[in-house]
C-alpha cells in the first residue's frame, strides 16, 4: 500500500519533471511518456495515474504557451485542441502501465518506456492527420503524418528512457532511503 507521503513524493516528482519542459530541451526529448508510466505504476489510487500527468502537462503548457512562447500568441492560451492527443496519449500510456508494472522490475520499465514512446507516437502522429490541412484524408496522408514525425521519435525513445530511469531510479532511492532510517 502507498503511503500519503509516498502518493506526495510521486506527484511531486511528476510535477519537478515537467517542469523541465521549460529547460531548454532537443525536441520531444521531453518526460511526458515517463510521467504517465511512472504514475500507473506507483499510484495506490489508480485516477491519480491519469490526473496527476494531466495537471502537470497542463500547467507546463500554461507557462510555455503564455511565457516561453508568448511573442507567438495573439491573447493567453489557456488550451490548444491539439493538446487532446497528447493527453490521449498519457491516458493510453497509464492504461498499459497499469497493466505491465503490477510489478515494478528494470526489464518492465525499460519495455514500458519503449512502449510508451510508440504509444506518443502513432496517438499524436495519428491525431496531426485528422487535424492538419496539409495531410490528405486517406491512408497515403495518415502515412505521411507518420513519416513526417519520424525525426522526431529518436527524441522520444531517448526522453523516455532518461526520465523513466531517473523517475523510478530516484523513487526507489528515496523509499529505500526511507526504509533503512524507518
């Protein structure tokens, strides 16, 4: 069973990880795929799995959107619908992170942060095709929407992966930690 320290100490490391999409960053080497695996996998309260990396996504796009990139943006952004893949794809992520870390292990981290990145990846890509002008609306233009995100995935895997490992390693340091002084 988890704590409410430990529930704390899980939020608050999803909430420090993305604050660091606010650091300069190579693009979609971001925390958002090890945010959500992370949650399903720690959460007792298996909502806070979905809420929690929702929230964080929300208030870190809030100070991009209105802070970083404000020069571009004609009035405050509270929401862009674009964001709805995003999310979709955390609810996904968390959905088979429920599924695959019943127990945590390194070799079902490091299958969940692949998966995760393949999940981000056909949701968002498939998300730009229904939404983009420039995609035709037929299986050639769904192809291309995912041919155009190929450059970017190699950042996806590589963020997945550094913030998977450091969001459990830290976690199981500090419960560890935790347990020896207990």
């Amino acid at each position: 069973m988890i704590s409410k320290k430990n529930t704390g100490i899980i939020a608050l490391l999803i909430f420090v990880a993305a604050a660091t999409r606010l650091l300069p960053h190579p693009p979609n080497m971001t925390p958002i795929g090890a945010m959500s695996l992370f949650g399903a996998a720690y959460f007792g309260k298996k909502y806070l799995s979905i809420l929690v990396p929702f929230a964080a996504l929300f208030l870190s796009n809030l100070v991009l959107d209105n802070v970083v990139y404000a020069q571009y943006n004609d009035a405050f952004v509270l929401f862009r619908p674009q964001t709805l893949w995003v999310y979709g794809s955390i609810a996904a992520i968390a959905f088979m992170g429920m599924l695959l870390l019943k127990k945590v292990t390194f070799p079902r981290v490091l299958v969940g942060a692949l998966s995760a990145s393949v999940i981000f990846f056909l949701v968002t890509n498939f998300g730009s095709w229904l939404s983009d002008p420039v995609y035709t609306k037929d299986f050639s233009g769904l192809m291309q929407s995912y041919a155009a995100g190929i450059p970017f995935f190699r950042n996806t895997i590589l963020g997945d992966l550094l913030f998977s490992g450091a969001l459990f390693g830290i976690y199981q340091l500090a419960t560890r930690r935790n347990m020896e002084v207990a």
